[in-house]
C-alpha cells in the first residue's frame, strides 16, 4: 500500500505561532514559499511578545528591500536587530515560571554567519532560525524551497496547486486562511487531496497578566506553561477536516 506523501507550503515567519510548528513537524514535506512578495504588514519578518501589564510589543527584522520584492529576493537591513530582540525577549520573560536564556541564544545561533554570507538574504537567514526552533523541540524537518518546483506563472492558489504536483504531493494540508483564497477550487482539478489544518490556540495562565492574549509568539507558551509541555502541543496529532 502507498504511503501519502503529505505536503505543506507557507512562507517563512520569524517567531512563529505554534500551530506553525505543528505543521512543520507533522508534515512529510514542508515547501518554504519564497516565490511570492512579502507581505509588508504581514507575519514573515514580525510577531508579538508580552510584556507586563498586558502589553504586547511586536518585534520586526528590518526590511530594506521593497515589499514587491519576492521571499528569495528580500533584503535585511544589517544585523543590529538580532541583539536587540533577544534582549527585548529575556527582558519581557526573564521572570517567568520557564524563563531559560539559552533557548533564546540558541534559537538565533548561526542566524548573523548567514546574513553576512548571502548578503544579508531574508530567506536562508529566517530558515536557519526556524531550523533551530525545531531542533529546541528535538524535531528535524523535511523542508525544500518553492523556487524548486514553482516553474510558472500562476495565481495564489493555482501556485500552490503546480508546486504540490511537482513536489509529487497526495496530500496538501493548509492553514485556515486557505478557505479564503480559493484553495479548494483550484485543487478539484487534479487527485491531490486538500485537507485544512485546524489549531485551537491553547489557552493558558500568562504570566503579570489578568487576560487572555492568543496566537503570541511561540516563546510565550514556552516560558509560561515550559518545554515539555509546549513540545507536546507541537507533537500531537494534528488535527485535519475536509473543508
């Protein structure tokens, strides 16, 4: 009996959410898109932490390229802003119940070599992090650019629909916003199956906070509930629906 292969494709985002990970982790194969333009107010180069008092305080690498310009052509500015968020990151947690230093070091570890190496190139520099997230969990993806099998030009959801095919997907599985943007209707016309991966955000005790504040970053989870705990949300079986 044939295995299915299943395949994930999202851009890259700096300080991921963890139903994120849970895709990287559970997908076969999970397809970097770097062949579509970066979302100026979007999720690739920015996400929130939580300081006291409930004020969230979003964090954003420095882009000096164009918003049009595509993933794999997107420019950072220098590197200053890596010292910086890890210090806006130990400051806002370093009293929390998990707080642990040396997860931040080393979930940035190697991200500067790759900078000055590919001229300050978005894309390696943003893999390299979330690379060494996963390995935080203990986990190593199977991962591989979209540059590699996008040979086209075609919409959004007609891209991914050439890239999974190239990619020799039975599977794709996509994150809710999907539903939008006319992921079913594209995939009817071929044997890949569409699934939609579904992520109740877990709700839990935020530390100096009266209130709830979903979908923070995933140090957040870490440094509140710990390791252990947030690895097993990350490991359990993902949860997938039809439509």
């Amino acid at each position: 009996m044939k295995v299915q292969r299943t395949v994930v494709i999202s851009q890259p985002r700096y300080l991921p959410i963890v139903s994120y990970l849970q895709r990287l982790y559970n997908a076969d194969l999970f397809i970097f898109l770097d062949t579509v333009q970066r979302q100026g107010r979007g999720w690739e180069n920015r996400n929130k932490i939580l300081l006291n008092g409930g004020r969230q305080k979003w964090l954003t690498i420095p882009i000096s390229s164009s918003s049009r310009e595509a993933i794999d052509k997107t420019v950072i500015a220098g590197t200053e802003w890596i010292e910086h968020h890890k210090n806006a990151i130990k400051c806002a947690y370093h009293d929390h119940p998990y707080f642990n230093e040396s997860l931040i070091d080393a979930s940035y570890d190697g991200v500067q070599d790759e900078l000055l190496e590919n001229k300050f190139n978005y894309r390696p520099a943003l893999v390299r992090m979330l690379t060494n997230i996963c390995a935080i969990f203990e986990f190593s993806p199977q991962t591989a650019m979209a540059s590699e099998y996008d040979d086209g030009d075609f919409g959004c959801s007609d891209r991914l629909l050439n890239i999974s095919r190239n990619a020799k997907a039975d599977i794709y599985v996509s994150g809710a916003n999907g539903r939008s943007y006319g992921v079913q209707e594209s995939f009817a016309k071929s044997e890949i199956l569409v699934k939609f991966h579904n992520f109740p955000q877990p709700t839990y005790t935020q530390f100096n906070s009266s209130m709830s504040y979903p979908c923070l970053c995933f140090w957040d989870v870490i440094f509140n509930v710990g390791l252990d705990e947030t690895s097993y949300l990350i490991k359990e079986k993902w949860s997938l629906s039809d439509s």
